[in-house]
C-alpha cells in the first residue's frame, strides 16, 4: 500500500535532515500543508525550536495578486515560517529525498476571517457565530474558497492536492481553553447545533419552502432536552430525524447536501483547470456521512468518486469505525486512503498500525495517510517505520 505522511512545512524548513528522515519512514509521499488553519505545533526533532505558533489561518506560498487584488476575501500571509515560499522550499527538500508531494489544502475553516468579516460566518439557530466555520453558501464565500483550491492545490512540486474542510464545517471545533464539554453531544445533535441561520442560508430555505423561523424554533425545541441532558447521544441521521422530525431533517438536508455539493464540484473542476497535466491527482478528505461537518466533509460515496479521483477517509479506532466509512465505497472505483492518526499523545495507535492497515485494505482501502509524521515522537515513528515494512512484507 502507497502510504503517504502529512507534513508542515515547517517541519523542513530549517532542518537539513527532515527529509532524510521522512524518507526513512518507509513512506513514498508527503502531504504538505499549503493553506492550514490555526494552530499550536510541536516540532520535537527541529534543530532550532520546539514549537510553532500559526497564529491565524494562512497560506504558506506567497498568493498571487493579481487573483486577489481587490478583493474583501483573500489569503492570509503567514509570518511564522522564515522564507518567502516555505511550502516551495519543504516541497524541493522533500523531492529531492525522493518522496512525492501532494499539497494538502484547508478550506472552509478560517477563523480570521470570522473574526474580520463576522458576516461571512455560519449562525445557529440561537444566533450564534461560529467564526471558525465559513458559511459556503455564501457567493463570496463559495468563491473564495473556490479560488483558494485552485492557487493552493497546485504549487510548484506537487503531483497532487488533498482537500480538506471542503463542504459545511459546523458546531464542533478544536478551540483554544474549549469550555464545550459540559453537555456532551451526540452527532445528531451537532448537525442540529450546525444548522446555519445567516441571511444566505435563510433564502437558502425559504427557496425550498421551508420557513426558516419555523425552522429554528423547531431545532431549539428539539434541543431543550438535550440541556436537560435527555437525546443527547442520538447518532446517526436516524438520531437527526428523531430529534428534528423527518420532515425538517430532510428539508434542510435538501438545501445543505447541494450546497455543499456545488462547493465540491467546483472546487474540483477549478484545480483540475489549473494542473498543470491532468495526471494531477485531487482527493477529498471526506466522511460517507453526508449530513456530517468538519475537516471531513460529509459526502455520497458514488456521487463523490464521480467528481475527484477519491476520498481521505478517517480510519483510526475499532474495526466497526473502519467498516463504517469504507464500508458505502465498496466496489466503487477511486482511491481509497485510509487515514491513521499515529500519534500516541493524540489518540494514535501506531502500535497497532499494521494489523489495522490490513483491516482497512480488506475493506477496500488501497493507500495509507498517516497523521502526523512532524508531531509524533520517536518511539511513534519508529512504531510506523515497523508498521510499514510488515505492511510490504519486509
């Protein structure tokens, strides 16, 4: 199995023998941030630092001016990684190791821009902005992130783009000193907390016949339980119905499963247009939960491998969550790369890495992702470099 292992480019940057490293790994490819979120990172085997703070949601390219110029939406600059083009510099060190490269791009998750255009943000149904979570409803929205995919996708170096964020990002959020916990929520009532409620996405329902006043009372009715701590592990759009009432669920499915559809779409067909060969590989990270949001967009599995030439698919935890969400692409043609998280610290199994990639290749699964080779330690990366060769056989 190809196994590919996601990168910052500060990883390299500044480090004459990350690359070296990395290709030790046993890894062919390297997915390397190009546009990413805020973040708080360690850099434990960096000669210079131990830490990275990106303080902002950034592109770590010099974007293109003319694309931008006088636009309200644009690309951040980063200011934390020394360099003009950090992701060029990674990109060549990492080449030049003999690894690939596929730019790994993140999209509707941006909390800056929340923050300076509060209006571009998705609004629950109590009226509060989520300023991580772009509303892509939005035409200004949709269009920016249309045009971020295209310039951030296809950097110099990269044989390929993984898309991430690409769909409706909604209530939960890895937020710094997060306070959410309290109530814990089943997805059903995450999908209802997500529902979006600014002035794009209420047209978006009146266009159905759905009253979107009617709507929010409805989805605080449903969720005055769930404080009361009743329903409120309901899972699955079963759960969703139950809460919602089956013909609310649907209806606002309707609006947000195009909506995210035509984002997806898009995106896709604008980096295709700007590969420079159409061997340029695009892959979504994506769930076949379609009414899920987040980092993994909620996605149809047939429809999804129709528009990219596959899926990122989260892989870590039991055989049953393996099965779940390679389970809707069986027998459909596309690549599958089963995404593992083989950092101990962070919930990883890497000891466990090749027993579950074999699980996940039964299933259907034909490459590896391994997050993240630049925060893990290394007793995790040498549990991945064991891992990888007794995946080949080694």
């Amino acid at each position: 199995m190809k196994a590919s292992a996601f990168l910052y480019p500060w990883d390299v940057v500044g480090d004459p023998d990350a690359a070296r490293r990395l290709a030790g790994l046993g890894v062919e490819q390297v997915t390397l941030a190009s546009a990413y979120h805020s973040t708080r990172a360690l850099t434990p085997r960096h000669p210079d630092r131990r830490i990275v703070t990106a303080e902002h949601a950034a592109v770590l390219y010099p974007p293109d001016e003319g694309r931008w110029k006088g636009r309200e939406l644009r690309p951040y600059p980063q200011s934390w990684v020394a360099g003009d083009d950090p992701y060029a510099e990674a990109a060549e060190a990492l080449a030049d190791a003999g690894l690939q490269v596929h730019s790994w791009v993140v999209l509707a998750h941006n909390s800056r821009m929340g923050a300076e255009h509060p209006d571009t943000s998705v609004v629950n149904a109590y009226g509060d902005r989520y300023p991580w979570a772009p509303c892509i409803a939005r035409p200004d929205v949709h269009a920016y992130l249309v045009d971020l995919a295209a310039e951030a996708a296809v950097r110099p170096g990269a044989s390929g783009t993984e898309l991430e964020s690409c769909g409706w990002y909604g209530f939960a959020h890895l937020h710094a000193h997060d306070k959410t916990s309290g109530v814990g929520l089943g997805d059903a009532a995450q999908y209802l907390m997500s529902l979006c409620f600014c002035a794009a996405c209420r047209d978006g329902y009146d266009g159905i016949g759905l009253d979107a006043d009617e709507l929010g009372a409805t989805v605080r009715r449903a969720l005055e339980p769930v404080w009361a701590g009743a329903g409120s592990q309901e899972t699955g759009w079963s759960g969703v119905e139950k809460l919602l009432g089956g013909s609310f669920a649907a209806a606002t499915w309707r609006w947000r499963g195009r909506v995210a559809q035509t984002l997806q779409e898009s995106a896709v067909a604008a980096v295709r247009r700007a590969a420079p060969d159409p061997d340029f590989q695009v892959l979504l990270h994506a769930d076949p939960a379609s009414y899920r949001t987040g980092a993994n967009a909620g996605v149809h599995a047939s429809r999804i491998l129709s528009v990219a030439d596959g899926v990122v698919l989260p892989c870590t935890g039991g055989d049953a969550a393996r099965e779940a969400v390679l389970g809707p692409f069986a027998g459909l043609s596309g690549v599958l790369a089963a995404n593992f998280n083989v950092v101990t610290g962070m919930g990883g199994s890497p000891g466990t890495l090749a027993r579950d990639a074999a699980h996940a290749a039964s299933l259907g699964a034909g490459e590896l992702r391994l997050y993240h080779a630049g925060l893990a330690s290394g007793p995790d990366l040498r549990a991945v470099a064991d891992a990888l060769s007794a995946v080949r056989g080694g």
